[in-house]
C-alpha cells in the first residue's frame, strides 16, 4: 500500500473534480491578474475605493509621505503632496538595478532609502507598517500603469535567481510555487480559487488574513502553509524573488491595492 506524504496528499486534493475559472487556452499561457480569480462581489470591492479596505492602508501612506524626517524633509518636498512630480513609469519599472548599490533595488528599498539618505531618518524597518504604508501609497499612484521590470544585463542573474527560487520545492510539504500557480491556477484548493500569483496587485488587502501586505509578506505565508522557513523581508532571496515575479507580470495593470484570498 502507498502511504500518503503530505505533498501527495496535496496533489490528490488537487486532482479531484474542482471548480475551475473560464479561461481560454490562449488566455491562460499569457500573464493573468489575480483579480480575474476574484468574486464579481470581490471584483467590485476592490475597484471601489470607499470599500476596498486597503485603501486605508494607501491613506495611512499619503499622510506619512508629507510627514517630515529629522532635518525636516519629507517625500513631499521633492515629490509633490500627492507625488504627482513621481515618474509613475519609473513606479511600473521596479525592481531596478542599483549602479550605485551593485544590486536590485525594490521600490520598498528606494522609498527606505530615501527616508535614510534624504530625510535623515527616522530608519524605518523593512517589515514596519510604516514602509508597507508608503509602498502602497506610491504604487498606487500608478495604478493602471503597465508593469515593465527589464531584466536585462545586470539584472539578468537577479531573474534567473529568482525564477529558480520560484521552481523550488520548499518545506514539509514539498511544493514549489509554480506548482499551484502554473499547473493549476484557476484550480479551487481549500475554498480558495489558485492565482498565477502574479504581484501587480500588490501590497494588497488579504481578505483570509484580514489586512494589507506587500509582496514578501505574502510570500512568507505560502512558504508558512508549506511548513518551510521564511527569509527576511529584505533577504536577497526575497529580492530575487520579487525580481521575478514582477517582471513575469510584466503587460498586466498595477492594482494596488488589489485584493486577494
């Protein structure tokens, strides 16, 4: 008799008669947004910025943006009140490459750096409310902007870094990411309809969590569910990550903040 791994049990769950979105064939070898996944009440929700509940947290960002640092700066002085002086192209672009760090740079990292450098503090810790805040203040200003991370040249091995990170079986349960976001995405696993775990919505409101997170936030709990330790919000392997997964967004609309399961 076979026995039963976890990861066994998992795949078994998954090849029994499950819900399944409409999409075409075509439709679902090209980038998909997880608010195709979503409920038309979720749809709903999330384009509407007096329901989407993770506006609260784009509103907490927008009164910190205009907060002044230290030497009495704050994003606003260069920015604008509302950052309309921000490249919202730029915004669609990260991560980027870093001439100056020698490495990528997420937009978390930048706006972190900029609060150090130009602000004169206070340093504000990459997993602080506070960061994800002004993440997704200045993300959403570019919602509706094309996602267009290159990944060419320097950032090329950050990609491939990533994208192996992506292939990667992790923990107790044995699973990779691409597992349930490529081979059946669109699948119901649980009570909740498997994504492509695209990043554009992101930071984003977690409807089962209950509050906003960013990108390795919610990577820290897939890895959670998969009984494997998580890195650091600001590891390389996270960045790595992050590379990735945007740039295999790249042509989808930024939605932040978009909501998700």
């Amino acid at each position: 008799m076979k026995i039963l791994t976890l990861s066994n049990c998992f795949f078994f769950a998954l090849t029994l008669p499950l819900t399944t979105i409409t999409l075409s064939a075509a439709h679902a070898q090209q980038p998909v947004s997880g608010y195709d996944y979503l409920t038309p009440e979720m749809q709903e929700m999330q384009i509407d910025d007096f329901g989407n509940p993770g506006m609260l947290t784009v509103d907490a960002g927008e009164i910190r943006f205009s907060t002044a640092g230290k030497n009495g700066k704050s994003c606003a002085s260069c920015h604008g009140d509302d950052g309309s002086k921000l490249d919202i192209k730029h915004i669609a672009s990260y991560p980027v490459y870093s001439t100056a760090l020698k490495k990528p740079l997420t937009l978390r990292g930048q706006i972190l750096l900029c609060q150090d450098e130009r602000i004169g503090g206070p340093s504000l810790g990459h997993s602080s409310a506070e960061a994800l805040q002004l993440e997704a203040f200045v993300r959403r200003l570019a919602l509706g902007e094309t996602v267009n991370v290159d990944v060419s040249g320097e950032m090329a091995p950050y990609y491939e870094a990533g994208k192996n990170l992506f292939h990667t079986r992790w923990g107790q349960v044995d699973i990779a990411c691409h597992q349930c976001h490529v081979y059946h995405a669109g699948r119901t696993f649980r009570g909740q309809t498997l994504s492509q775990g695209q990043s554009n919505g992101f930071p984003g409101y977690r409807y089962t969590a209950g509050k906003a997170v960013s990108t390795p936030e919610r990577i820290t709990g897939c890895l959670a569910n998969l009984r494997a330790e998580p890195y650091a919000s600001d590891s390389v392997e996270y960045i790595n990550l992050e590379v990735y997964m945007n740039a295999r967004g790249n042509g989808l609309k930024i939605e932040t903040p978009g909501i998700r399961y």
